[in-house]
C-alpha cells in the first residue's frame, strides 16, 4: 500500500482546558476520536494516514493532568507530565530514581520535552506490519504478517504471544510495575485504579488494544506508592542504538535487602511480549536467598520459561535472562551464556 | 449495518477478513424475535391437541407395549450432552469478547472445537451402524407428513401421518445444525492451522488470502447462525408441551402414552 507522509487527514480539532470537558468530548465523539497527549505516536499514524479519525481531542491544554505532586507517602504525577518533568523532579531523582532512570531512557531530549508519561505508557506497538496499515490482526484482519515464514521479526514477542507477536515498546511501563505504580483512569461513569501490570492488555484478552483503556475514558494519572521508596533499583535498556531507539528488552527491578539476602523484589521487563511483564516466579524464587551470581542464575533460567522466539528474534532469550541476571544481582556483570 | 468487513493486503489487493459482527446482534435479535412470534401465536392460537380420551383409547388398545418406550440411548445422550457443553462453550468464547466481556478466549474455544468436532465424529459411526439413519433426515416423502402438522397447527383436523420416532420440526432442525456445524466445524480446523496448538506447526500460508477470507467468513456465518438456531432449541426444549422430549433426552425413555400420542408406531424404527 502507498503510504502518503506528512500530510495528515482532516480532521476536528478539540483542544478542552479540564478533564470534565476532555470527557465529555470522548463521550460525544465516541469511537472516532482520538486522544493527542504528547503526539510522538499520534503523528506517526496520523501523518501515515493509517488511523484517520474524524475528531482528535488534544490534552495539551489540561493543566490538572500535568506535574507532579506528593500523594500520601508516595508521589501522584499527572499523565500529561513531560518525561523531562519526570527526569528532573527531585523527589523522583531521590527515592524512585528507576523512574527517573527509564524516563531518561525512553528517548533523546527533544523528545522527553515532548513526549508525555502517560503517552509513554499508553503508547502503541512498533510493529512495522501493523504500523503500515496492513490487515493484520491487531488491525482487525484475520492474519499476523509478522509470525509468518518469511516475516522479519527480528523485534517481536517470544512470551505469551497469541495470534499477534507485537511487543510493547515503553521504557517506563517496567519501572512503574516495579514500582508497584497505580493508573488513575477516568470516564464519564467516574474513575478507576488499576495497578500497573493490570493496565496492559495482551492479545489473547484483546488483540486491537494495548491497555484498559476503553473508548471515552482517560489516564489522568499515576501513583506511586511509598511502599518501594529509596529501594536497591535496577533499570537497564538494551537497544541497537543508545539514543532515540525503542527497546529490545528492558528490565526494572526494586529490591529491599536484609542484610546480605534479598527481603522482597519486584521485577518486570518489557521488549519480549505485548505487554510489559511482571515476573512474580523470579520474586518469589529470590526472596530470602543471598544477592549473589547463584541466585542471578536460577533468576534468569526462570525468566526465560515457556519462551517461543520467533525466526529472527531468538537472541531475546539470551538477552533477558541475562538483563534478568543482572537485575537480580544487581550489577551489570557480563554473561557469556 | 455491515455484512463483511474488508482488508489490504501488502500488495494492495482488497480481501475479505471475516463477518461483520453486526450479525451477531442481528442473529441475536431475529433469535429472541422468533421467540416471541412463536410463544404468542402458541398463547393466541388454536392449534389441534388430541383429548384425554382419544389417548386413552389409544392407550388402551396397546397394552402390549412397555410402560415404557426407550427413546434415547445412553450413548445418544451423552453425545447430546457433550455438544451441548461444547457448542456452549463455543458460542460464549466467540461472542462474549465482541460483547465487551474480555478474557484469554482463544485456547477454550479451540479445545471445545475439538470436543465438538470428535463428537460428531462419534456421532456419525453411532448413527450409521448402531442407529436407524435415515430416521432423522427429511425428504422429499415427508411432504404429507409437512402437510397434516401446518393443518394440525391451525386448529384443523388432519388425518395425514404422524411422525416416526423423530417429529418433523426436530429432523428439519437437525438438517440446519447439521450444514451449519459441519461448515463451523470444517473452517475452525483449517483456522486452527493458524494459531499455536499442540497439534499443528502453524502454516498461516496454508491457503491464500483470498481462500482464507472466505474460511473465516464461512465460520463466522455459521457461528452467527448457531446463535439463533440454539436459541430456538433451547426455547422449544423448555417449553411445557415439549418438556417430555426434553426429559426423555436425560432419561433415555417416554412413556407408553407419549409414545401413542404423538408418533406413529410403524414409522417409528429404534
């Protein structure tokens, strides 16, 4: 299919100034509107002329959904802060700095001033197939181009795939899982909060959505709890390029020490299925047990259970449980197995 | 309203993807439409039953026969039962996620395909060699059989025959949940070649992209039209003067007099 850049479609403009008004003009518009936070997705499919919808509600204006604010013993950061807000806020930098690690992360500085935590999170996949418009499963076909024979899926999933093999490409998604983060979510019924790992969708729950988030309804914010503040963190990104790339695999971990062995941990990685991956098998299999290479080794061997790489993704195995290793053990010693 | 839904493939060419699932709802609608129709007119009009007493006379010069009738093998019925679960839970691991009920739906329904499709194999060998086969089919002999119920529906006395041991109404549905299965059964393994089971290596180029439009069409049609036709059964099972054919399905038998009233002992073949 030709693809025309640039020269995005017409389409109604809705720039509301409070969440009620932003609501109120998704209930209206219903499924032919979409949601313009930061726009670094959004462009791409607008400019594409893939998604083409007839109303785009632009939350730049919202000033209730931005900045950063203390929340009980924890932190409360509007979904429409910039990941350059989030990198430089003083309390994330002291006691969630995993936080500030894959916020830094995400992308090259221009685009932390653009791009929002909440897009961040909520953003699509990369798949290049479903990225071009083709038919494919995600887009509401009957096929995956990318788990086919001569498909390049040299990014995709090798976890809990399910028809679709896309991955999720945030940075942030991992860190906020082991933050034990909660998204504030609110339609016009009210609001809900779902805890982080429960934000995302796979395909086999529902193959056309990345997260919870159902037609009308907004994240307006993300909490973040104290129970994991200050903890031993561990965030690592592995991507072709240092800047501006999205993740092969990315690992976050938070861990509470007791001495020499590991209290609690909390872990996920993102990069190696089609939502970010809390690994409650590793939390458990480290609790209690000293933070040494041993106990890295068997983290990572149970990372990597019931992994089915694709033709060209294989080396994701590898990689994760690698990142996983390290996660665990807390530094970034070199595997060569 | 749309019927199919259309996509793009890399090369450009428009194809089909599946149905719309606009059909659902009208599948939906024109089920429980039927409903309504069919228990209003039963309320409203004054169709033919035969009296105590013509039974009773029925009964009594047949005293020969057992108390009662064996129906329903044990075999039959736990066909029955087993399609039953399995058709269920098909229907509801297709619909419920386009109704909005989301949940890991895909690996239930191709188990419950399996169960669906291994029993009909078994239902086939059961019915060829065990059973009277042509009993259940309808044809083109049945037409003053067809024609004595429509009388009897409206009221009228009609001396033309009465059933064997299947009424018409149950062999003209078997006929329709028989294409419709086998289409909705036939399609799904070829899909099943599609997504990772245990069974198959995936070959998502089994078929070309036209053919396999056309494969999930014809699953999707046939599992809109399961909708519909099982809420028919499920209605017609519960209704009261139908109930005995209900039971006789979980206990196997009908007593002597449902059996005179309502078939015809010559035509019936066990």
């Amino acid at each position: 299919m030709a693809v025309i850049r640039d020269v995005m479609a017409p389409f109604e403009l809705f720039q509301p100034t409070s969440v009620d008004a932003a609501l109120e003009l998704l209930d209206r518009h219903g499924s032919s509107a979409w949601v313009l936070a930061g726009g670094l997705d959004s462009f791409d499919w607008l400019k594409d002329r893939i998604k083409r919808p007839s109303v785009v509600v632009d939350l730049s204006g919202v000033a209730e959904l931005k900045g950063v604010q203390p929340k009980g013993d924890g932190l409360e950061i509007g979904a429409m802060t910039t990941l350059t807000e989030v990198v430089r806020h003083p309390v994330v930098q002291d006691r969630y700095s995993i936080l500030m690690k894959a916020a830094e992360a995400a992308a090259s500085p221009q685009i932390r001033n653009q791009g929002t935590i909440g897009g961040n999170v909520s953003q699509d996949t990369r798949c290049w197939y479903y990225r071009a418009g083709w038919s494919c499963y995600r887009a509401g076909g009957n096929i995956c181009y990318a788990d086919t024979p001569t498909a390049i899926n040299r990014e995709h999933a090798i976890l809990h795939a399910d028809r679709c093999v896309a991955v999720n490409p945030s940075d942030t998604s991992p860190a906020l899982i082991a933050l034990q983060a909660e998204m504030v979510i609110r339609g016009r019924d009210g609001e809900r909060v779902v805890p982080a790992e429960e934000y995302f969708v796979g395909p086999g729950t529902d193959i056309t959505r990345m997260t919870v988030l159902r037609t009308g309804e907004l994240l307006t914010s993300i909490r973040l709890p104290g129970t994991w503040a200050g903890a031993h963190f561990y965030f690592e990104k592995v991507a072709d390029r240092n800047v501006w790339d999205f993740p092969l695999v990315n690992v976050a971990a938070a861990t509470v020490m007791s001495g020499d062995t590991i209290d609690r941990m909390r872990i996920a990685v993102n990069g190696v299925a089609a939502t970010p991956l809390r690994l409650p098998a590793v939390e458990n299999a480290v609790r209690g047990k000293k933070r040494d290479d041993a106990t890295a080794n068997a983290a990572g061997d149970l990372a990597i259970g019931g992994a089915v790489p694709l033709h060209h993704n294989g080396y994701k195995v590898p990689l994760l449980r690698n990142l996983v290793r390290r996660a665990v053990r807390g530094t970034d010693n070199v595997w060569t197995s | 309203m749309d019927i199919l839904t259309w996509g793009r493939t890399p090369w450009g060419e428009w194809m089909l993807t599946h149905i719309s699932w606009d059909l659902l709802w009208a599948a939906l609608f024109a089920g429980f439409a039927f409903l309504v129709a069919h228990a209003s007119y039963m309320l409203l009009s004054a169709h033919r039953k035969r009296d105590a007493a013509e039974t009773d006379r029925l009964e009594a010069a047949r005293t020969d026969l057992p108390v009662r009738i064996s129906r329903h093998s044990l075999a039959a019925r736990l066909f029955h039962w087993v399609m039953a679960a399995a058709m269920f839970t098909l229907l509801f691991t297709a619909f419920l996620p386009i109704a909005g009920v989301k949940f890991a739906w895909v690996q239930w329904h191709w188990m419950a395909g399996l169960v669906l499709a291994a029993s009909i194999v078994f239902h086939i060998i059961h019915a060829t060699v065990w059973m009277d086969f042509w009993s259940i089919w309808v044809g083109p002999k049945d037409l003053p059989e067809l024609k004595a119920e429509l009388m009897r529906e409206l009221g009228r006395e009609a001396d033309g025959p009465k059933p064997g041991k299947y009424p018409l109404g149950n062999r003209l549905y078997h006929l329709v949940i028989v294409l419709s299965a086998l289409v909705v059964v036939t399609s799904g393994l070829f899909m099943m070649v599609r997504v990772r089971t245990p069974f198959f290596t995936r070959n998502p180029y089994l078929l070309d992209d036209a053919k396999w439009g056309l494969t999930y069409v014809a699953h999707g049609l046939a599992g809109v039209a399961l909708v519909g036709l099982v809420i028919a059964h499920v209605y017609f099972a519960m209704r009261p003067e139908k109930w005995w054919i209900t039971k006789s399905m979980l206990l196997g038998w009908i007593t002597r007099r449902q059996y005179l009233e309502h078939h015809d002992p010559q035509r019936w073949v066990s």
